[in-house]
C-alpha cells in the first residue's frame, strides 16, 4: 500500500464539545516510529552481548583481549619451558660424562627421569582458576608439572657434583702430600739410592736416600704439602728438617746450611724450607734427601714425578 503524504485525524470529545481535525504529514508517524524501533533493536544487541561475551570495543571485550594475551603468554612460556628441558639434559649428560671421568658412579636415569624428591604442581588439571579458559588451563598444568619436575632434577644433578667436588678435593689433597718433586732446582744426582763405597771408609755401605751436588746456599723445596716434624742438628747430618706428609710418610733434608722453618710449620709442595750446606759428616756441598714410610726409608726416586722442582 502506497503511503499518502499526509493523514487527517477527526477528534470527537465525549462532552459534545466541537470536534477538531488535526492533519499529520506522513513522516511525523514514520519517524518516531522508527526510532523506537532502533531503540528496541540496540536493546536487543546489548542484551545478548552481554550474554555471550561479544563487545563492540576494537579486538573484542575486555574478557576476549585478556584471553588473547593469556593465550600469547602460554605459547611464549611453553617455548621457554622446552628451552630449559634441553639445558637440564645436557647438564645431565654433561654430569654422566664428569662421574665416568673420576671414577664415581653415574647418575641412575630412571631416577633422573623420575625426579626423586621434591614437591608436586601447584596447579591440578582438576582445579579451576577464575577467568582462564580450560584450554590454557591445561597448558599451564602440563607446564607447571614439568617446571616442578625440573627443579627436582636440578636438584639431584647439584648434590652430584657436589658429591664429584668433594671426591676431587679429597683426592687432591692426597696427592699435595705425597713427595712427587726434586727438593732442588739445580745440581746433579752424585749418589743414589742402595748399596755404595762410603766415601770416608771406602767402605760398602747402604745409603739410605739421593744425595744431590749443590753449591753451599742453594733453595730447598719441600716435595709435597706436609707439616714441620722436626728442625735440628743430628750427628753425621748436621742441620736436618723433617716434614711429617700424613699416613707415616716423612721426608728428610739434611747437611743443610739454613733452615727457614719452625716445627709444626705447616708448608706446602714448593716451599722453601731450607738453604743446602755441607754441615755435619760431609766430604762436600751437598744435600742429602731422604722419603721415609713408617720409619723406613725407601728409593725417593720412585716418588719424583718431575725432573725438576716444580713448585706447586
């Protein structure tokens, strides 16, 4: 039906007063009847965007942006997490290697895998976190399970090497005492360890440790950590030091000119004890060295790792 450009209304009062016509053009009936149309229509919008979660705002609603940003974060952290799981297992591998290196066993990988010890996520995937999608959630608790069992890892992969550290301290501390160096940095081997014609009786005679030909003056080292036993004069010696290396090993310097050490003096491999001489029973400038294992003297020899004294 054709709309007409205007409309007559008859207005007829029940107290029989006049009657009145009132002419409407068409768009006066059109227009308020549109706007409250629009009106019902943005009502309805609103009404089921809230209901749904939909905004107008740029990106979505507030709740749909932070589920996008909350979506990014995961991905970042999973790469980060995949990052560190890789740095784990090399430091494991890492580890197995240094263990079968110093002869220490290797870390078992069950128990490895397993990640002995330690606490549990702090996120169950039964667990519900307000304003998280269940997706995420997922994500977060697979994530945080590996995160905690990681750290348990570390942990056990800390107490080996500290257990390896403690091992190679040991074994290094053994090794600072026994007597492996020349006690001199110059001079020759004028006499070695076993029988020999003594050069006073021309005699043979047993010589009980390695004379080196030094001139009058020169340094002596002591040839492993150790500490002072004794510093004196001894008949046939003359000046002597003695150094008590642990478990019944002592070394003996003698015909020395000067001593530089106190008893009980703690010294270590390369210190300088001592200035050789010729004092006591003596045909020349010399020193007179000795290794001792419970009072008994054996070949020093067998000990010297280096040709010459190396200090440390």
């Amino acid at each position: 039906m054709k709309l007409k450009k205007s409309y007559t209304f008859l207005y007829v009062p029940e107290d029989h007063g006049p009657s009145r016509e009132i002419k409407v053009s068409r768009w006066g009936i059109l227009g308020p009847s549109l706007v409250v149309v629009v009106l019902l229509a943005m009502s309805a919008l609103y009404g089921v965007s809230v209901s749904t979660g939909n905004g107008w705002l740029p990106g979505g609603s507030r709740l749909q942006q932070e589920n996008v940003a909350l979506q990014t974060a995961v991905v970042g952290l999973e790469g980060q997490v995949a990052g560190l799981r890789e740095e784990i297992d090399t430091v494991y591998e890492a580890g197995n290697l240094m263990a079968a290196a110093t002869g220490l066993p290797t870390l078992d990988p069950e128990t490895f895998a397993a990640g002995v010890g330690g606490r549990g996520p702090l996120v169950h995937a039964d667990e519900e976190v307000p304003g998280m999608p269940e997706a995420e959630l997922g994500r977060f608790t697979i994530m945080e399970m590996e995160l905690a069992l990681m750290l348990r890892q570390a942990r056990i992969q800390r107490r080996g090497f500290a257990a390896m550290l403690d091992t190679l301290t040991a074994r290094e501390t053994v090794r600072a005492r026994i007597p492996s160096i020349r006690p001199v940095d110059t001079g020759w081997l004028s006499s070695r360890f076993g029988f020999r014609k003594d050069p006073f009786t021309a005699k043979q005679t047993f010589h009980r440790g390695l004379d080196f030909s030094t001139p009058v003056g020169t340094p002596v080292r002591t040839t492993g950590d150790g500490v002072v036993q004794a510093v004196q004069q001894q008949r046939g010696f003359g000046k002597v030091v003695k150094i008590s290396h642990g478990d019944g090993v002592v070394t003996v310097y003698a015909h020395l000119d000067e001593t530089l050490v106190k008893k009980g003096q703690e010294v270590a491999r390369g210190d300088v004890i001592a200035r050789s001489g010729s004092s006591g029973r003596s045909s020349a400038p010399h020193l007179h060295y000795e290794v001792r294992v419970a009072g008994r003297p054996v070949n020093p020899a067998s000990y010297i790792l280096d040709s010459y004294a190396a200090r440390r």
